[in-house]
C-alpha cells in the first residue's frame, strides 16, 4: 500500500483487508506492506492505521496484524524501490509470487510510484504484478491523458483503475434487476419512463480537504465518476455477455451517444450551481470558512445537471445528476419515473410509478405503486402503496442461517483485482469518453467562475426545485 499512513489506507484498506483474510478470501499469511516517506514505530503504525477493524471471533486482529510490515522510503528513490523488492523477495522465499500494489498517493507523484514499481519491483513470472489505482483520474480530458502515458508501462488487464461506486451492492444489483427479471427492461426506455434522477447528498462539508476539493469541486468529485458510473448500469444496452470487454464495449458506446452538456444561460441554462454557506444555527461553518479553501473561491459544493442521450432508448429523456456537500442528509439513490398511465384519470389516479434504487443508507430497491384500499363500498380509495425490497430484510443479512453480507465496497474491489476480474474497474476508453462529456463545461465554469448560490448548511439551494421541474424532473419526496 503506498500511502499507507493515510485516511484511506485506516478507513477503508486494512478494514478490507482484514474482512477478506478473516472470511477464507485471502489467505491468513498475505503479507501486507506499508510504503511512505517517513520510518513508523509499526507498533503505533498498526495501532493507528487498524484501529477500525471490526475483530471477529474467527480471526484474532493480532493475528492478522503481525501480517503487516511497513517500509520507508522516498517517493522518487530507486533504491528504495530496489530495497522494496527484496523484501517483498524475502516474503516470497525465492519463488515467484502475487504482487497487488495499491496506489494511495496524490497525483504529483503518482507517475513517479508507477515507474518505479515498473522498473524495480515487478513480481517474478508466473505471478501477477497489478496496480489498483484511485480517482482522481486527471482533471479533464489532457490531463487524463497525461496520467494514461504514465501508465502505459504496463498492459490494460494490469490496471486496476478503481471506482468503489461500482463495487456498492445497490449498484451491482442494476443489471440483475434490469436483465434477470421479466418485468423492468420491456418498459425501459423513452416509451415509458419520463425522467431519471441520481442524487448524491453528504451531510458534512470538506473537513480540512478543502484546499484539495477546491481544485476539482463537485463535479469532479462525484457527477463525472460515481454517479455517471450507476448512470451507465442504468442506460446501457445489455451486453453481449457479462466479462469486462463486452460491459466496457457498451459503457462505451452509450457514453458516445452524450451530448456535453454547457453552462448555457437564462432559463435553458444546464446546469445549476451551488455552494453551502454556515448553516441557520451557526453549527456548521460554510465551505469558504474552511480554513484549507481559498478565499472567495466559487468552487461548487453543490451541483446539478442533465444529461440526453441521443439513442432510440432513450431521446428525449432527461438524466438529472444532483451532488452535494452539506446537506441535510447522507443519500444515494436512483429514482426511475415511470410516465403517467393514461387509464390513470378514469382510476382517479395522478401518481407516477417509480422505481427507487436506494445505494445508502440502509440499502434497498423499492416501487412506488397505487393500489386499492380494501373496503366494501363502491368508492374505490386508491393509496400509494410501496413494494419494497429492504436488503437487509429480505436478504437476512449477516444472519447464521444465510450467507448474505453486505461488505464495504473496497473488500470486493480488492477481491476483484486479486482476481483479475476487471468488471467493475474504470476502463481507459470509459474515461475517455467520460472526460470527453465532461471537459468543455468545467472548463467554462473555470474559465468563467459563475457564482453559485450560496445556500445554508443543510438546506437545498433557492431554485434547484424550480430548475428540475423546468427540465422535466419533479422531485418527489419519500
Ligand atoms: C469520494 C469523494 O470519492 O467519495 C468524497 O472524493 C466522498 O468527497 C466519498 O465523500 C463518498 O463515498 P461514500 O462511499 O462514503 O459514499
């Protein structure tokens, strides 16, 4: 793990990691290596860095943790890339082994690990050398570009470009619920269904990470990555098979069919800013009093816009993409619209079915449906009634008599590169594609640093109601 001292590497790796050994995935004598600048007392490096392993009776966290070695050395220093290798060497005791390296490193030196790790610590054939890598994937379209050169040493099926979007049961549920039921893909399409809505709210702000959310702002940081990610489970056509060459053909492919959307002006305009100010109480402070962000930064905390797709599928349907930072709720869910039944008026009926796909918290798919009110007399009272399917409810989970387990997205995106299952990793060609729909709008909203609307901690903009409603996204509570 390079940067290994970091957030990452204590909220997400070693939690994972412990998760995969404990439950037979990985075996208990993985050797796991820390790699950062400065020499740790691994004593207190472990102490720290695994304080969030939830223990299990059937591994002992000391146990896993005397798996755990940390090796300190310069970003940029050959020798100590050199020095990595022998002990990794040592690990392996002369025969050759698995390396997965995980890069956890900013941008800036982020082509300098993948030389290095190319150079000097390559594993020995017939093991597998595999690099999972994090976003930020570049900036925008040239800088993507940049960082796929620095890649190129090695091949495509080696990269491991993560999402952990992708690996969140709701999201992996889509093409289930889309290919393995009757009921959905025969209705999925312009014909039947008006608008689809992504939300993606957070209940905190940037937490002293705001001079680095400053150089990229919300877009980047959830709309171009996790949130166009579900949206291609959602609209894609379905693949000719489910490996990763014919998933990524048809991500591809839809991606092509996206017009770029643009600031625009007036009431066409396609996209809606915003950025959270204190909050009414004075509790929450506003993202400029983050000490870390620069002042009078119009950096969006807040965004939302929409995306068409030119295909016979889905012409004229709008996506809406809703995403931001200081809100009143933590949120992810997808939200199908059904259009109105036009035998709904004779029902007395206006409601809109809708699919709701809730990602978190409390993850769950659930049908938004009328019914009839039982009773005995002719006036019929029709409710909305809800179908649900709650997944821990309906899955049992983590019950001893069923092997269903929610596990953090990580534990999977690990599983999976140590598979060399690529599936649910980030092809270059979908980022291609991706910074493609996305480049000319946020080059123009740096270029012209339009004023977002500044709203209160917690509270959703003045107008993004409006704003939906004109671009034929109602936003319906519940
Ligand atoms: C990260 C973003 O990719 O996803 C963060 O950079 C965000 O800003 C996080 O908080 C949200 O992930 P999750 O899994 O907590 O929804």
């Amino acid at each position: 793990i390079f940067g290994a001292t970091g957030d990452l590497a204590r909220k997400k790796l070693f939690p994972a990691l412990y998760q995969l050994c404990m439950l037979g995935h990985f075996p208990r004598n993985l050797n796991i290596v820390g790699y950062g600048r400065s020499p740790v007392d691994i004593h207190a490096f472990v102490l720290k860095q695994c304080a969030n392993i939830k223990e299990d009776q059937r591994l002992a966290k000391e146990e896993f943790v005397k798996n755990i070695s940390f090796h300190a050395g310069g970003y940029s220093a050959p020798e100590s890339y050199v020095a990595l290798d022998q002990t990794i060497k040592e690990y392996e005791h002369g025969s050759p082994g698995n390396r997965l390296f995980f890069l956890s490193v900013p941008p800036t030196i982020f082509g300098d690990v993948v030389e290095q790790i190319s150079s000097s610590c390559r594993a020995l054939e017939p093991g597998f050398t595999r690099l999972m890598i994090e976003k930020p994937f570049g900036k925008d379209s040239a800088t993507f570009d940049e960082l796929n050169t620095k890649t190129q040493q090695f091949d495509e099926s080696q990269l491991f470009r993560l999402d952990h979007y992708l690996g969140k049961e709701v999201i992996l549920n889509i093409a289930t619920l889309r290919w393995a039921n009757q009921v959905f893909e025969p209705g999925w399409s312009k014909e039947y269904i008006e608008c689809v809505q992504l939300t993606f709210k957070e209940d905190l702000g940037t937490g002293g990470r705001g001079g680095y959310f400053d150089g990229f702002g919300i877009i980047r940081d959830i709309i171009q990555n996790h949130l166009l990610q579900a949206f291609m489970w959602l609209a894609m056509e379905p693949p000719a098979s489910m490996n990763a060459a014919e998933v990524t053909r048809e991500k591809v492919r839809l991606l092509r069919r996206v017009k770029a959307p643009l600031l625009g002006g007036g009431r066409k305009r396609s996209v809606f800013l915003g950025q959270f100010a204190a909050s009414a109480d004075g509790d929450q402070k506003a993202y400029l009093d983050d000490e870390t962000v620069p002042r009078g930064s119009r950096c969006p905390t807040f965004a939302a816009l929409v995306l068409e797709v030119d295909n016979d599928r889905w012409r004229g349907v709008p996506f809406l993409f809703t995403a931001g930072k200081g809100m009143d709720e933590r949120v992810c869910e997808v939200r199908v619209r059904y259009k109105p039944q036009p035998t709904g008026s004779m029902m007395g009926v206006t409601a809109q079915n809708e699919l709701v796909m809730r990602v978190q918290p409390d993850e769950s798919v659930y049908l938004l449906t009328t019914a009839k009110e039982p009773g005995i007399t002719a006036e019929q009272v029709r409710k909305p009634v809800v179908m649900d399917m709650n997944f821990r409810e309906q899955f049992e989970v983590d019950s001893p008599s069923t092997d269903a387990y929610v596990g953090d997205a990580y534990e999977r995106m690990l599983l999976n590169a140590a598979r060399g299952d690529q599936t649910l990793f980030v092809s270059a060609a979908e980022l291609v594609e991706a910074w493609r729909i996305f480049t000319p709008l946020l080059h123009q909203i740096d270029a012209e640093r339009p004023q977002p609307v500044l709203h209160p901690f917690g509270v959703l903009p003045a107008g993004y109601i409006e704003w939906t409603a004109q671009r034929g996204c109602t936003i319906r509570d519940g």
